[in-house]
C-alpha cells in the first residue's frame, strides 16, 4: 500500500526495524532498483573505528552505491539527536536536488524522527539563564543526569526523546520551569517534511532471534574484542558515548576486569534491544511490514515503491 502524504514535499524511503533484520541489504537493494543514496541512522555507525560492533557494511556490501553518516564522529565525541538531524539533513537535500532517492537506514528511532519530523516543542518563550542553567549540569554531571530530571518532571515527553538529545531536553524543563506545564501536555503536531514511504523489516520473532545470536558469534570470531582493546588503548573509556552500544560496553568491562567474554549477555541484550526498537517502529502508521529474506515479500513492496515513485512525475 503507497503511503498517501502531501504530493508537494520531496520523496524519501525509510527502511527501519530491529538489529540483525536485513535492513542494510534491503536499502542497498532498493537504491540499486530505483537510483537512490543510503543515509545512515544508526547510533554506533556514527563512529569511526566502531566497525565489527556496529556491523557497519563493508564496500562489497554496499554494491557500489555511496552510503552517509558512516564514520563522521571521533570515538570520543558525544554526538546527540540534534546533532545527527543537522548533519544528516543537509545530506538528504543534496541527494534530493541531484534527481536521486535518499533511502534512511537504520534501527535507531530517534535519528529517524529528526528526518522525518519538524519537531515542535511549545509556544512557551525561552529564558537563556534556565537553558543555560541546565546546559552547565550537563556539562558537570553529563546528559544522563539532565536526562533524569526530565524523567522525574515529565515522563511522557523523556519516553520520546533520547537522553543525549540534550537541546530538546533542556526545552522541555524549560517550558516546564517557566510554564509550570509538562510539554507533553502541549499537544504539538509534528510537521512531516518529506514525502516518505516507510519500510519496517519484518520477520519471525524466533528467525530474528537466531540471526540476532548468530550475528554476535560473527562478532566475536571478526575480532570484537580487540576492536574494543584498541579504543581502550585510545583512552576510551565506558564512559564515553561510543561505549554504550550493546557489545561494546560488556566486552569492555569483561576485558577491563580480565573476564571471559559474556556471549550470552550480549545476545540477550541485543534480542532485547530488538524487541524496543519494534515497540518504537510500530509508531509508524502505513508502514509497509517486509520480510527481507521472503521473495514474494520484497518484489510486493519494491511494486509499491515504484508506484510511490511515479506519483511524482504523474501529478
């Protein structure tokens, strides 16, 4: 089923859904077919030298079309939501004005939002000292810590928003503090900004979970562990944000205490970080549901792009 949106915005395909699902090969498949340009939205891709944990896709992987928002993060950096969207959307309109499809993959919600949405955050007008007041927490105590006040103020809103997004953070204790009303009280739409027809890779929960364990075996036996030895010897810490992807912070903190591996930590973290990121991606209303590894379910949903796509030229 096309998405029906406003014909006036630009076309974009989103390919979203759970770790370890076919999304990658699916994208690149997809831009192959219909002339279109990957933009990552993965969280941990972002980093350079974040290679076998993140599963970033090698150069015969990617077919030959040019992928975006690989490896543009130092592993010490914090890099948040608002930060990805402005990097992330210049690139999108660029592939757009040279006639080709951009194509956003990826697992990971929030990035996914800040292409997508124009994001309102209320009407209430800002005071620079409230900002500023909780920017400088953040800067002692870290984003987390900021992240948690807003949990305690106004759990709706910290349930939608990451706790590194610390610019949309801050706003909503803004409005909060200065208002007295919670954001998620203020019934703001979000404003779509593209013509967007969305992919959520869809398979059996238990073939996902078996492709989840096997994913991470591959890790570990592509050399995890010594990826993580070598950010460790950079200085990199568990602390640092490129350490909380799952695989990562516990080969870490094994190999910082001299433990075994835990294996079977990781693949019961990963399934469950799978099953989050469903929760999330069913959010999205008219999402075409595709099992990248049936046939009949690819060659459905690459008709419907194709129709998504001559909409255009038919209007």
């Amino acid at each position: 089923m096309v998405q029906e949106n406003c014909i006036e915005k630009p076309k974009i395909i989103i390919v979203c859904g759970p770790t370890g699902s076919g999304k990658t090969g699916l994208a690149v498949n997809i831009s192959l077919k219909f002339g279109g340009e990957v933009v990552s939205a993965d969280s941990v891709s972002i980093y350079k030298g974040l290679d076998i944990g993140s599963a970033k896709p090698t150069e015969v992987e990617k077919k030959g079309v040019p992928h975006y928002m690989i490896d543009v993060v130092e592993p010490n950096a914090e890099f948040s939501v608002s930060e990805y969207e402005n990097a992330a959307l210049p690139i999108v309109y660029n592939i757009i004005s040279s006639g080709k499809i951009p194509v956003i993959c990826g697992g990971t919600g929030f990035y996914i939002n800040s292409i997508l949405y124009e994001m309102s955050y209320g009407k209430t007008a800002g005071d620079r000292s409230v900002r500023e007041k909780y920017e400088t927490l953040a800067k002692e105590r870290g984003n987390a810590y900021v992240y948690d006040i807003l949990k305690r103020t106004d759990p709706e809103t910290a349930e939608v928003l990451h706790p590194n997004d610390l610019t949309r953070v801050v706003r909503a204790l803004e409005i909060y503090e200065l208002s007295g009303i919670k954001k998620s009280a203020i019934k703001d739409d979000r404003i779509p900004r593209f013509d967007a027809y969305i992919i959520m890779t869809d398979i059996k929960r238990d073939v996902l979970y078996r492709r989840i364990d096997s994913r991470v075996d591959k890790m570990i036996a592509e050399g995890l562990e010594n990826e993580v030895v070598g950010l460790l010897k950079q200085g990199i810490t568990t602390k640092n944000q490129c350490m909380q992807g799952i695989g990562y912070k516990e080969v870490a903190e094994s190999v910082e205490k001299g433990e075994p591996l835990p294996i079977e930590l990781i693949k019961m973290r990963s399934r469950r970080y799978a099953k989050r990121q469903i929760t999330f991606f069913k959010r999205y209303d008219g999402a075409e549901r595709v099992d990248p590894t049936n046939g009949d379910s690819v060659r459905e949903v690459f008709d419907d792009i194709e129709k998504f796509i001559n909409k255009r030229t038919e209007n």
